[in-house]
C-alpha cells in the first residue's frame, strides 16, 4: 500500500535553529517562507530530492514568487558578486538558484550531489515516520495472524467438543 504523503513533520521551534538564523540574516524574514515552500516540493518529490537544472529553478522561482522586483534582502552573501539584491537584471531561475545554493554553502540546510538537492533534515523526518508506520504495520499483521491462529484452535476445540458431545450423545 503507498503512503499518501499529505503532511511531514517539522519542529516547532526552527526559528530557533542556527541554520534558520543564518538563512534569514542572509536573505530576510521572507526567505522563511520560501524555505517551507522548498521544503514542500522537496517533500512531494520521489525520493525526496529535485533536480539541479533550470526547469526546477525556473517552476521553483514562479511558485516561490521569487522575483527581482520582490527581493529585499538585508545581507549580501558571502562573495559581494552573488549579492542576490544586486542581481535586478538577472533572470528568476538564477535568483532561485542562487538561493539554494546560499542554503547549500552558507546555511548548511541542503546537501546536493551537483545533480539533485534535498533536505538531510526532510529525509532523517521522512525515514523515522517510515521505520515507525513500518514497526505499526508488522505490530498489526503479527496480532492479525495471531488473531487468525486463535481463531483457528477455537474452531478446532469447538469442533472437537462438538463431535466429543456427539459421541457422547450416542453412548448414552
């Protein structure tokens, strides 16, 4: 049975997480929603992992409302050339992907391999709720094949009393 994946969970205090820290300082208050719209996308993707290429960049950047026009940022990143407020003319996908890179390399909150990225954090989230409906899943089907083995033996004493009260019957 698949699992339908309509919710994951997350701590309620990552305001309080020095990764979270870094990413506002750098980008402003706004770049916590996008980190939680990220981490969406991250979450419906198989294997909890998107592709580092333009088309993600670009889908990303128009449902991130990741704009130019929009961008308001406090800080610069750490290279003075990467400073995403000073980047006006570049496109949407390169704004994003800068993004993700600064949550890669400045943050800490992504790893990738060059040809996807992902949240270590998702993923440890993910495996822990998986190993736990697992460990439910195997609980129920021992006590629903314990269940079956009962009711089994029952039917069988039932049977034999049955047949024991038969023979009796006859006896007498």
């Amino acid at each position: 049975m698949a699992l339908i994946k309509t919710y994951f969970s997350h701590d309620i205090n990552s305001l309080a997480d020095p990764k979270i820290v870094i990413m506002i300082n750098l980008h402003g208050v706004i770049s916590y929603a996008w980190w939680w719209m990220l981490l969406e996308k991250l979450a419906e993707a198989p294997d909890y992992k998107l592709p580092c290429n333009r088309f993600t960049y670009l889908g990303l950047s128009i449902v991130m409302d990741i704009r130019p026009e929009t961008l308001v940022f406090s800080k610069c990143l750490a290279n003075e050339s990467k400073c995403l407020a000073n980047e006006a003319k570049v496109s949407n996908e390169i704004l994003l992907e800068n993004f993700i890179n600064s949550l890669i390399c400045d943050c800490n909150l992504l790893e990738t391999d060059g040809e996807y990225f992902w949240s270590p954090g998702l993923l440890k989230r993910v495996n822990l709720r998986e190993s736990k409906n697992n460990e439910i899943s195997e609980k129920r089907r021992q006590a629903g094949r314990l269940g079956g083995l009962a009711k089994k033996n029952f039917a069988k004493q039932t049977e034999a009393n049955a047949k024991q009260t038969e023979a009796n019957a006859k006896q007498n």
